[in-house]
C-alpha cells in the first residue's frame, strides 16, 4: 500500500527524517533537531543525512556560544559588585582583568593594569621568587599554591605593603596557553583584630602572671586545676607545673580536703563566697590568707569553672590590730582609753558584774606642767601608769581618760572589799616624789570611789557617782581618796540646781549689790564702801555669796557675773560725794581671759565715774596662779589711776615678795585675825607686824570684820588705819547710802 502525498493546498509541511541528535561538547543529549520541508520528501539520501547532522552540529555550537555568553556576563556582574579583588593573567603573566575591587585594594585603575606584569602588586623583595615560580606554572608545572587559600604580601600602589588572603586557580584557553585567575582578599582589619586580641591575651597573661595574689582556676566537676599563677605557687610553695590537672587532696594531703570542700559549697550556690584562714609556712611564718571563690556557669546555667583569688592579708590584719589596738589604748602611757573602758564598764554591768571605779586625779600636774614643760608633764604621766599598773591584779583594768585623769575598775566579788586598800595605796605610791631626766617633782593623787551595783544601777549612774566622790576627796583638801555616799549626790544637785538658777539670774538682772562702810579710825569718816554681791531665789531665799561665787567660777559665769557687777557699783558710786571710794572684788578667774583691763575702762567710761575713785579688790590665791601675767595687768589698771587693794591677806601662802614687785594701795587683814586678836598674843603680833609693813610702804591697812568695841580698842592701839566691820555699818542698800554718809558727816 502506497503513502498519498500531502495536499500542498491543505498547507501541509513534510517532516525531513533523521533526527539527528544534538550533543553537547560535555557527551550530554540535550536534545533532536528537526527540520520541516513544505515539500514532500520520502526517504534522506546519504548527503541529506550528512547535511542534518552538520546542522546539528551548528546548533550545538550557537546553543553553547549562547550559553558561554551569558555566564561570562553573569561572572562579569558579579566580578564588579564583589568586595574581593579579582584578577586574570596569561601565561607569561600578564594581567588580562581587574575588577573594580582590584582598584579600590590596590589603588590602580583597570585601564593602568591591564597588559602589565602580575608582578606590580607583589613585594620588590619578593619579586624573582614570584617570577619563578609563575614560569613553572605557565609550562604547566606544580603549582603549590593552586586549590588553596593561603597569606601573602601585597602592595600598593603607593608602595604600602598589607596582608591579603589569595586563592589562585589555572585553565588552558582556546589556543592551548595556560591563564590564571586569582581571588584576593584584604585581610588587614582581620589581622589588626587578631594582632589585638594577642596583645590582649599577652596582657591578660602578663597581668595574671604579674598579679600579687594567688588567682587559680578549676573544674567545677572534678575540681582539677586548669590555671595557677606565678602568685599563688609561690603562696602554696610549690611550683606552678605542679597544679595543672591534679585536685587539692593529691597536693596537699591533709589539708586539700578541707580546700575542695570549701570549692564544693563555693559550686553549691552562685556568687562570691569569702573565707579566711592562717596559713604556717615552711620558714615558720604565720600568714593570714583571705579566698574568694566565684562559680562560673556555662549558658544552659550548669556549673562549668571555679574561679578562685587568695591574698596574704597579714600586713593588713596586723594594721587593723594595730589600728584596734590604738582605738583601745592611750598613745603616751599605753593604758586603756576613754573609750575602751566605757565599753568594759558596759560589759561588766550587760553580765551583772559586781565592780568598783575609782577615780584618780592627780593633785599638782598642771604646776609641773607649766613650771617644767609638757616633756617632763609627759615622762611624770609615763611613770604614774606604771606605778598604777603595779597595784592591779588579773581582770582589774586601769585607763587614763584625761589629761591627768586616770580610773581603775577592780572586779570579782571582792572588788567592794579591796577597794579601800587599793584607794589607800594609790594615795600613798603618787605621794612619792617622781623622778625623770630633768627633775624631781611632786604631784599626789585624790581618789573618788564608786561602787556597782550599790551606788548606781548603771555604768553611767556609778561614773557619776565616782566623779562626785573625786570632787569630795578634792575639796577636803587633796591627798585623800573618798567614798561615794547620798549626801554627795544631794550635794551635786544642789550645785546643778544652782548652776541652772544662776544663769537664769544673770539673765533675768536678779543680782544686786550691798554696800558696807569702811572707816578711816583717826577721823571716822567713811572713806569708801565695799561692794557686797546679793542673790536672793524666789524659792531658796538668800544664797550665800561664797556658794553663788563659786558656781559662776565652775560653770564660766564669773566673768559675766563680775563684769554686770562692777558696772552696778560704778553707776551707784557715780551718785555718791566725789571723795567717797567704792571697792569691788575680782576673781582670779577674771584675769584669765586677758581683756579685764579694757573692759574696765569701758566701764568707767559708760558710767562718768573717775578712775581715782574705784578700788579693786585681788586675793593671794590670785598671785599664786600666774604672777607675771597678773602684776602685769594689775600695772595696766593702776595706770588708769585705780586703786589695787590685796585682800584677806594672811591666810594664804603669803609673800613679802609681792609686796616689792607691786605697791599695793592698801592691805586687809582677814577676819580671822580681828576675831582671835582680844585673846591670842599671835594674831596680836601679826596684826601688829602687817600695820607696820603697811606704814613703811605707805599702805592702808584695813581691818575687816570688827563687830564689838574690845576690837576696835586694840586695832585703833596697834595703829591701824581703817576698819570695816558690824560695829560701825553693816551692808546697806544702795538708796540709802547717801543718808548713812549724810548722818556719818554730821557725826563728824
């Protein structure tokens, strides 16, 4: 049967037959070709067949120029947008491309490099050894570089030299040449970054070598050292090679148990875990060590590291001992202080402790002090500590808690008992004469002793107690030690309550002044009247002067008091007959502040009265304080034409010697000789001596204290000059001097 050929006007296209397969230069089928004739053809003649399979093969050669077309100008884009240098170069190494990369890294352009050598970017000193190897490789030699990714020098174009990273890889072109591509990346800031974390590691080395402390490191697990520095060996005594990888127990047996239990709780629970122990060394030396240890985890929150740093803390031990020691101790006499003996009083009484505190003041210290120096005030208190420490026992406890204050607390059961043997003894050792470099001196001691808990129910309560048994012992004359008992603290609180209403009474202007006539005996006409100081309490009544006196003194009142004083009197005197005196006391304690002298001229200057006519009143226990200071200003008041009168002369340590430094304007004699005089032979004769002293130095002599004719007779015999007393005027107010001065003239 016969094929009927295709009607051409039906429009249809033969098949030309063959098929030839279209295969690629790789050996792959990727594809038939197939041709279509609008002519009827039955059967391919041998050139036909010949003809499709040349066409094939133009097929396969436009289909893979096609493809090659598109890699290359994919490989094309992505070698310009790369941050990598990419370079070719022929087989007598010239350069064939250069990206963009390759300019921006090497500072050439790509129109300045192609054509040159590939030696441009390679290091002067590196250069024949480039060429060499670049020769061997062209005829097709080893190439030792080629598959790998390796460090080399590069340069730049203005010379500079920096690391790049190179991957190097050879193809034979169309013509059969060897050609190279290479791959270059800039490696500079990865070797900068680790360059620098080197130096950081040689750093952290360094300073972990170098740290003077022990730092270690181990398995939290096993507890095997991983890390032991130079420090810590030398603390352990053991070389630093002998750590790694071996646990507390195999190092120190013995003791290594006790470290490894310490790293196990350290492991337990998170954060720093301190602990301090003494250490004895080979050479005997005892060292205090000071460990912290520190967990460290890893990221799931297990414990993977022990950290651990251990410092010899000895020095800084000693120091606070030291430290310690002086917040508990006196400086000069190595006794305990102030405040050391507090907290023992403190402790004593918390566990009910039966004590006795006995307060000791030395009586002359501040006389050595001034007359020989603080060196030898210094050398005395030396030796009175020891010889106070000679007299304790065990547990007894003795401090200095002043300048020249010292107490010692006997404890124990019988503490009350030995107490008064122990005051006795005190008194008698401090009354021994001291000995130091320089000098002999002199000093005593008054005790004040208290009791707990029989005199107070509190540490605070018996200080108290035994500060007022030291005020008694002082009073009665020094030298003596006291008990403390109830009439002492009635005592105290009347002297607090008096301290209290005195300054409510210079405040409030309660004070006031009583005047009483002194008598010149050849005459009989008032001469002058002595200002008496008054104080009377809304509640108490009258106080004596002596008491009010004496608390202004002990609570630094009296230069207030004595000045407000001084001023009544001149603006009462100011009122009186021009030749009518007025006579203020003063208190040592006046002088002290030096400006005495100024504040009297103000006084005088507020008030109109004539200096001529105030006289000031001094006692010897004035002079013996500080004679220079005070004749010096005694001079400075007699310049200003005021009289200086020395009173109650005799009863104290009197000195002739007084009289030829400065001439007094007149002299008293105390009382007590005026009330012994009718009856004692002596008083007569010191009298007697006194008035004629006053006569060759052209001194008054006043005679205070006279209160019956008998008195009056014999003064008036043994030539006294004034007399003040009852019998011829007793104080009187202010409004009524001037009628008593009246009616004296009159009389007259």
């Amino acid at each position: 049967m016969h094929r009927q050929p295709p009607d051409r006007r039906a429009g249809c296209h033969s098949l030309l037959c063959g098929r030839p397969p279209l295969i690629a230069t790789s050996g792959y089928c990727i594809g038939r070709l197939c041709v279509l004739d609008p002519n009827p053809r039955y059967g391919l003649t041998a050139g036909q067949r010949q003809a499709l399979i040349d066409l094939a093969r133009i097929v396969i050669g436009l289909i893979e120029a096609s493809h090659s077309r598109q890699i290359g100008l994919i490989a094309t884009q992505v070698a310009d947008v790369t941050s990598d240098a990419i370079l070719c170069a022929d087989d007598i190494g010239r350069i064939t491309f250069w990206n963009a990369a390759a300019e921006a890294m090497f500072g050439r352009s790509a129109a300045d490099t192609i054509g040159a050598e590939l030696s441009i970017i390679v290091p002067p000193a590196l250069r024949a050894a480039h060429r060499a190897g670049f020769a061997s490789a062209a005829q097709g030699g080893y190439m030792k570089l080629a598959g790998k990714s390796v460090e080399l020098t590069a340069i730049k174009a203005d010379g500079s030299e920096f690391p790049i990273e190179l991957s190097l890889g050879r193809w034979q072109d169309e013509k059969g040449f060897h050609a190279f591509a290479a791959i270059i990346r800039d490696v500079s800031a990865r070797k900068l970054l680790q360059y620098e974390r080197e130096q950081a590691w040689a750093f952290l080395n360094t300073v972990i070598e170098h740290l003077p402390a022990m730092l270690f490191v181990k398995e939290a697990d096993t507890q095997r050292y991983l890390l032991m520095n130079k420090a810590g060996a030398a603390i352990a005594e053991r070389p630093q090679s002998d750590f790694l990888g071996r646990t507390d127990s195999e190092l120190f047996p013995g003791r290594g148990e006790g470290y490894e239990a310490r790293d196990r709780a350290a492991c337990a629970t998170p954060g720093v875990h301190v602990y301090e122990s003494e250490h004895l060394r080979a050479d005997g030396q005892l060292v205090h060590l000071r460990t912290q240890r520190l967990r460290i985890d890893t990221p799931q929150g297990d414990a993977r590291y022990l950290l651990g740093m251990t410092e010899d803390v000895t020095e800084a031990r000693r120091a606070q001992a030291e430290v310690a020691r002086l917040g508990a101790y006196d400086a000069l006499t190595s006794l305990r202080n102030r405040a050391s003996y507090v907290r023992r009083l403190d402790m004593l009484a918390a566990a009910a402790a039966p004590f006795a505190l006995l307060s000791i003041d030395l009586d002359r210290f501040k006389a050595v002090n001034d007359q020989f120096g603080h060196l030898v005030g210094d050398e005395v208190l030396i030796q009175v500590a020891q010889r106070l420490s000679e007299l304790t026992a065990p547990g007894d406890l003795i401090a200095r808690v002043g300048g020249d204050e010292f107490v010692m607390v006997l404890t124990g059961d019988e503490a009350a008992e030995q107490s008064h043997g122990i005051a006795d003894a005190i008194v008698t050792a401090l009354e021994e004469p001291i000995k130091t470099e320089r000098v002999r001196t002199h000093v005593g001691a008054s005790v004040g002793v208290a009791l707990y808990p029989s005199d107070g129910s509190t540490p605070e309560a018996v200080r108290q107690a035994s500060d007022l048994a030291l005020y008694r012992a002082k009073d009665h004359g020094r030298g003596t030690a006291c008990f403390y008992n109830e009439a002492m603290d009635a005592a105290a609180r009347n002297r607090q309550f008096l301290e209290i209403a005195l300054r409510d009474a210079i405040r409030n202007d309660e004070m006031t002044l009583a005047f009483q006539p002194v008598i010149l005996i050849e005459t009989g006409v008032i001469t002058s009247f002595e200002a008496l100081a008054r104080w009377t309490h809304a509640d108490r009544g009258a106080i004596a002067p002596c008491d009010f006196i004496q608390a202004a003194e002990r609570c630094g009142l009296i230069e207030e008091l004595g000045t407000n004083l001084l001023r009544k009197a001149c603006v009462e005197a100011a009122r009186w007959p021009g030749d009518v005196q007025i006579a203020v006391n003063l208190s040592p304690l006046q002088f002290q502040s030096g400006h005495l002298c100024e504040r009297v001229r103000q006084i005088l200057e507020e008030t109109g009265l004539a200096a001529q006519r105030l006289q000031l009143e001094v006692t010897e226990s004035l002079l013996m304080r500080d004679v220079d200071q005070t004749f010096e200003q005694l001079s400075q008041l007699r310049l200003l034409g005021i009289q200086i009168l020395m009173g109650d002369f005799g009863v104290g340590y009197s000195s002739l010697g007084y009289f030829e430094r400065f001439p007094f304007d007149k002299v008293k004699i105390d009382r007590s000789f005026i009330n012994a005089a009718p009856t004692s032979r002596a008083s007569q004769a010191i009298i007697k001596a006194v008035v004629q002293l006053g006569t060759s130095l052209n001194m008054g002599v006043v005679a205070e204290g006279v209160e019956t004719n008998e008195q009056m007779e014999m003064l008036t015999a043994l030539g006294c000059s004034h007399v003040q007393g009852y019998l011829l005027g007793k104080p009187m107010q202010g409004s009524d001097v001037l009628y008593h001065l009246h009616r004296n003239s009159s009389n007259c």
